[in-house]
C-alpha cells in the first residue's frame, strides 16, 4: 500500500496545471483592464492560485520521494474525532437502527 502513494503523487500534476492556466487568464484579463485596482485585484488572484499550485505540488512531490500521504497521516488521528456524543458516524460493528415505515 506504501507504494501506491508514490503512484499517486504524479496526478498532483493535474490540479497544478489547471491551477496555472487559471492563473495565466486571470493575468491575460488583467493586462487588458483600465482601471488600476482590478489589475492588482487580478496580480494578487494570481499571486494566490501560484501559491496554491505550489502546495499542491510539494505535496505531490513529497508522496513520491518519501511514499506517504500526507493527507492519509493527518486522518489516522481524527477517529476519535468523528465519534462523540450522540453524533456523528458509528464506527466499529454497530448496526443501523431499523426505520419504521409509512404508510
């Protein structure tokens, strides 16, 4: 299963790719406003996608060079999360409780 993230990794290719071609249309829009405030409205948008399409690929390169999911270590800590008091997901061999029917 190890090894199957480092796999997984490679698709953190997609969403920084589309993450930059939205960047360059928010840049090629930007360039073609008159007003000054929208154009650096736009230069911090794009500023913002950049940003995210470099998290989005260091935590794809960070799958492959070491083979762990971040996303997959950071919910290994959160069943005891999801369980509390009278809400939330059942866990373990708990059955669904019967519905009554309408008639």
């Amino acid at each position: 299963m190890l090894g199957l993230y480092r796999y997984l990794g490679i698709f953190a290719l997609i969403p920084t790719a589309i993450l930059l071609a939205i960047s360059f249309f928010v840049l090629v829009v930007g360039r073609k406003l008159d007003l000054t405030a929208l154009k650096a409205f736009g230069a911090v948008i794009a500023v913002l996608l950049w940003i995210a399409a470099a998290l989005v690929f260091s935590t794809g390169v960070y799958s492959i060079v070491s083979g762990r999911c971040p996303v997959m270590s950071m919910m290994s800590g959160m069943p005891h999360m999801m369980m509390r008091q009278g809400t939330g997901m059942m866990l373990g061999n708990e059955t669904m409780p019967q519905m009554k029917h309408m008639k």
